[in-house]
C-alpha cells in the first residue's frame, strides 16, 4: 500500500488496539511518531471485527494525509489472525484486500426518513438489446402519471441489473416541453442526426447519476415539483452503455427510480449543465501529464437567465471520463472570484457520485462559472477529442439549485480564433503538429487559455438558446486559499 496514509487495528482478547502508521515501501507500515487516530471503540462478534476511531482533517503531521472535499482511494486489507504487534503483522496475501474510491466530506444522507405517502416511478428502457459497440445512447420517452396534486420528488436511486453493472455508464433524466402523448414509449438513439427537434429540446436535468453513485436524497426544504399545470410531464431517459469489448448479448432493463411525496418543501429545485459544450472541437493533446480544459459562463447569461433574487446551489455533480484527473467548478462575482463551488485533485472516473455543499452557494445576475478538467492523457499517442463515447471526453458541472428557473444549460468551447476563423479547422490543423515537443505543447495550452470561446445559453424562453463570443476572464483578485495553520 505505497505510498498511502495508514491506520492499523484488531482486538485481541477483548482488547481493542489501533496504530496510526505510514508506508515507506511495499513492506510492513511503520508506527507514526505521533498517533494522531484516536480509538472510539473497538469489539468482535459473529459477524466481525468492528473498529471506531476518528482524527483531525489535519493533523499537522506529514506523515498524515490532510482529508478535504476530494475524492479518496481507500485501500483495505485484512487478516484472520491478530498479531502481537503492527511488526508482527502477517502479509495479507492476495485475495484479503480491496479499495474503493470515497469522498468522506460530501456525500449524501443515508438515515432520511421517507414519508409513508410516496409514490415511486421507474424509468427504465425495458430489454434492450444494447448493441454490440463501443458506446450507445440510448433514449426512452416517459410519462409521469396523472397527479391530483402537487408533488415534490425527493430521492433517486439507480435501478441496475446487476449482470450489466459494469456496461451502465451514466445515467441522465430531463425534461422535455415540446414531447406529445403520441410519442410516449418512443426508444431512439440520443444524439443521432436524425433525432426529431422536440426530443433535441429536453433540457432541464432532472437527474444525473453516473457510475460509482448511489441513491441521491434532496435536502428537507427543497424537491423536484410534479403534478402542477406548468410542472414536466414528460421526461427523456438518457441511458449511456459502455461496452468496450462489444459483446453482443446484452440486454437491460436498467434505470432510475424516482420518489414522489405529496408532502411539498419549500423550494422548488432545478438542474443545469455547466461547463465545456461537447463538440469534436474539444481538443486534448496526447502525451500531456496535466493539460487543461476549460468550460465558460459568461455573465451574459446568468444576467438574462436567473431570476432577481438569484439561486442557491445545494449540490452537483462533477463529470468527465477516462482522461479527466480533477475537475473545479469556480465561481466570480464583480471581478473577485470566491471560494470554489467543488473542487477534487483526484477525480475517479469510476466513482462518480453528487457532492453535496456544506454551505449553500448563492449565485447572482451576473455571476459566472468556469469549469476546469485536468486530464492526463500521458499514455495516449493520438489527439482526444470531446464526444460522447467514453473514449473520448467531456468536462461538465450538473448543478442541482432553487428556485426553480427556465435556465437550464450554459457551455463554452474555445474557437481557436488564433489559428482560423473555422474551429474545425483548427483541428485539422491541430492533428498534424509535433505533440512529443514540450515548446508545442506549451504553446497549445496558452492558446487555449487565451482563446474566444464560444458560449450558448437559455434563459427566461426555455427553448431559446443564446449564443456569443466572450473571453474568459482573468479575476482581478484570484481566490487565495487559507494557508495551513499549523505550529
């Protein structure tokens, strides 16, 4: 487990015994000099061993990892016997051991209570032959049933057939304005060139859940509401497979569950797509350790699009796909930019999961959002583009906020104006240069940071997008993180 972080504990005889430790190579962990895990307590019964303890976030001490808001790897292994001491620890072996990625600090609530009164909705796309590709969106129209009365929805949780667990991506739920009675049922490939506008106009995310997440409860004063004469009635049911090996013998019936009550909240929420628009022109270079992607929302749009008093974002969801290492959603009011809405240096395509915020952000007209990925594209020998296979990429925010507003999407991409008037192009052009040379490299990247990017909105007329040029700025005062108090 090198290099990592380590806490070492078992009970003996009755006694429990905990070891603040560290690795300094693949062997036995050594004990910290100073034991900063403090043992709650400690027992075994049929079922196991049981260990409670706790520590600082920071402890100060450099042989601790300092826990924040980013996505962890927690490695774990185990022993039948219990040894004397953390020296005379027996090697694991190969089959007593695991990880799982986690983020300690922003998960959601797991002890709500649901209200007895619910009602459940499952969307899914019954028995699908999913094809044998790579990648396959694919699209189901539904209907929400006839309510007598307002409802909010207050939970989701993913329903997957447990055979295809490894072949459901993500999963995206909007809704759709334009969609009729006559086209309820309706399964087609999302995205195709022939999927008709009204199925192009479902918008609004509802909920984005995507590989490595679990059910998603909404705060006690806020809900999804249903059942009013302006609330969606029809939702597009977004399901993105991944099947790299392109098995032919497929088929799912996988979804999501939504949980209705008719015991309302206060707030109505909403869902919006931040970040980078996912076109072709969205380029990463090969060979690149840490090249930055970045997704632009001009105050143009929040100005036309939020409502005067502005909105409160509870939580989000930050995506990428295989390349991404850390996604930042930040914030910039007036010039200043404020503390991060999210941040993660150590993004898991494999856990993607809804953070949600300790402190509720408000957002105000004119406020705007960058959205940067690093991607680590060093064991790639051809350019990446953005796309919706799993192949290729996407650097994207899903906001969850209240009140509910009509604005429900704004992304950017850069325009590569320095090269040529046309992105595409520059692409071509992109694809044809010396990406092992770390001049060009370097050069790309600033090119990118300083380009005109190309931003489309919607605002109070849902269906209307907005679309302009703008810079993406410089704060004039960065956001400093505090320094580290530690003596």
């Amino acid at each position: 487990m090198f290099p990592s972080d380590v806490v070492v504990g078992w009970v003996k005889d009755g006694t429990a015994v905990l070891k603040d430790c560290h690795t300094t190579g693949h062997f036995t962990p050594e004990v910290d000099t100073s034991q900063d895990w403090h043992l709650i307590s400690g027992f075994e019964n049929d079922f196991g061993t049981v260990l409670t303890f706790s520590r600082k976030l920071d402890t100060c001490d450099g042989n601790d990892t300092i826990i924040t808001d980013d996505t962890v790897k927690a490695i774990y292994s185990y022993h039948p016997d219990d040894p004397d001491s953390v020296q005379g620890m027996q090697w694991h072996g190969v089959k007593r051991r695991g990880a799982q990625s986690l983020m300690f600090l922003s998960s959601t609530k797991s002890d709500v209570t649901i209200p007895a009164n619910n009602i459940h909705i499952d969307l899914v796309s019954p028995n699908f032959a999913v094809p044998s590709v790579d990648t396959r969106y694919q699209c189901t129209i539904h209907k929400i049933p006839t309510l007598t009365k307002k409802h909010h929805m207050i939970r989701y949780e993913p329903v997957i057939q447990k055979e295809n667990i490894d072949y459901v991506h993500h999963i995206v739920v909007t809704t759709c304005p334009e969609v009729t009675e006559a086209d309820v049922g309706t399964s087609f490939e999302c995205y195709s060139r022939g999927t008709p506008r009204r199925f192009q106009t479902c918008s609004e995310v509802v909920v984005a859940w995507a590989v490595g997440g679990v059910a998603f409860n909404m705060p006690e004063h806020v809900g999804f509401a249903f059942g009013e004469a302006d609330s969606p009635k029809y939702l597009r049911l977004e399901m993105h497979y991944n099947n790299p090996t392109m098995k032919s013998d497929i088929v799912d019936s996988s979804g999501i569950r939504l949980v209705l009550t008719p015991d309302t909240r206060q707030f109505d929420a909403a869902g919006m797509s931040i970040g980078v628009n996912v076109d072709p022109t969205h380029f990463i270079p090969p060979y690149q350790k840490a090249f930055l992607s970045t997704g632009y929302c001009s105050p143009e749009c929040t100005e036309k699009g939020l409502p005067e008093n502005g909105i409160k974002i509870f939580g989000l969801l930050q995506h990428a796909h295989l390349l991404g290492a850390g996604i930042i959603t930040r914030h910039i009011r007036n010039g200043t930019e404020l503390s991060p809405i999210a941040e993660d240096d150590h993004y898991d395509f494999n856990y993607q999961d809804i953070r949600v915020l300790k402190e509720e952000r408000e957002v105000k007209r004119g406020d705007s959002f960058i959205v940067e990925c690093t991607y680590d594209s060093s064991r790639r020998n051809k350019p990446t583009i953005g796309g919706l296979s799993t192949q290729e990429e996407m650097c994207v925010s899903f906001l969850y906020y209240y009140p509910r507003t009509t604005m429900s999407l704004c992304l950017g991409l850069p325009v590569y104006d320095q090269i040529s008037k046309d992105p595409s192009k520059a692409v071509t052009q992109f694809n044809g240069w010396n990406w092992r040379d770390d001049n060009v490299q370097h050069m790309f990247q600033d090119l990118v940071n300083n380009s005109t990017y190309r931003i489309i909105c919607n605002g109070p007329e849902r269906l209307k997008i907005h679309r302009h040029f703008s810079v993406v700025p410089k704060p004039d005062i960065p956001f400093q993180k505090p320094q580290r108090q530690c003596a």
